[in-house]
C-alpha cells in the first residue's frame, strides 16, 4: 500500500464513533483543518499516551480551528470504553474492517518481537480545511504528538 500523494485531495470516509455517531470527511470542509491519527489499538500504553496528550490540547487544537479524529480497528462499543476510561473529548472511529486504513496506505504487514503480522501502522494525516492532504507523518513519538502536530499547523496552516 502506498500513502496518498501530499497536495491531493484526502480520501474520503465515514464511520461510526464511539457513540456510534457517523462522522464524515466532508463534514469538516471549508471549516476546520483535520488531523487523522490512526493508531493500533485502544486502551493500549502507546495509545492511551497519545490520546491523553490530545485530549490534554483540545483548547489549542480549537484555536487552530483544527478537529482531531483518531481512527483504529477497534469495535465502536470498545471505542466508548477507551473514551470513559481516558475520559476522551474527541472523535474515535470504527474502522474494523480496515478499508480507510487501505485507503490513506497504513494497513500492512508489521514485526514486533520477530512476528510478522496484518496490522495499523501509527501514522497522522494533517488535511487541510480545502480537503486536501497537506502533511503526513509516518514516525509517530506518541508522548509529543500533539505537540508536534500543533506545531506543524501553526507552522504552515495558520492564517
């Protein structure tokens, strides 16, 4: 799989969030900038980090005029217990069957401890409020991502 170009138009989608709400794409064009982060699984120590550090910056992503949405393999009703137990003020998506996982490129064979296995590969898309793919990062650091992704945005996205 490969990653979609920088510059073109961010695949579309719409899936459910941990409230079972669907939530799409084109929901956000021509309002907000997006950050797509897909990440492995919920409730796991990598991921509660990373998601704890973006609920912890929702005021600043807001003043970005930015939406982040976090999208896994997790069924959506464990989706609601990871949004309990980190007490989550944003978007979870259910992507069970991977198919937006293909689309942006992030499904595909992992090696942890010498297993290989079908897996998510920890990356974020930064989309821009015209809908199109402005940046990407595939070398996630889970305990400064919002930082590093706020940066990014300020950086070039700002007004």
């Amino acid at each position: 799989m490969t990653l979609p170009k920088i510059g073109n138009l961010a695949p579309a989608f719409q899936l459910q969030n941990q409230r079972d709400e669907t939530v799409a794409l084109k929901d956000f064009r021509d309002s907000k900038n997006v950050v797509l982060y897909f990440y492995p699984k919920a409730m796991t120590p990598g991921c509660n980090v990373q998601a704890c550090g973006i609920r912890d910056s929702q005021a600043e992503f807001a003043a970005l005029d930015t939406v982040v949405l976090g999208v896994s393999p997790d069924a959506v009703d464990r989706l609601q217990r990871f949004e309990e137990k980190q007490s989550l003020n944003f978007d979870l998506l259910s992507d069970e069957d991977h198919a937006i996982a293909d689309k942006y490129g992030v499904w595909g064979m992992k090696k942890t401890f010498g297993k290989e296995y079908m897996g998510l590969k920890r990356t974020t898309f930064i989309i821009g409020k015209d809908g199109r793919l402005k940046h990407v990062i595939d070398k996630v650091k889970t305990k400064t991502h919002h930082d590093d992704v706020q940066q990014w945005i300020k950086d070039n996205l700002s007004d």
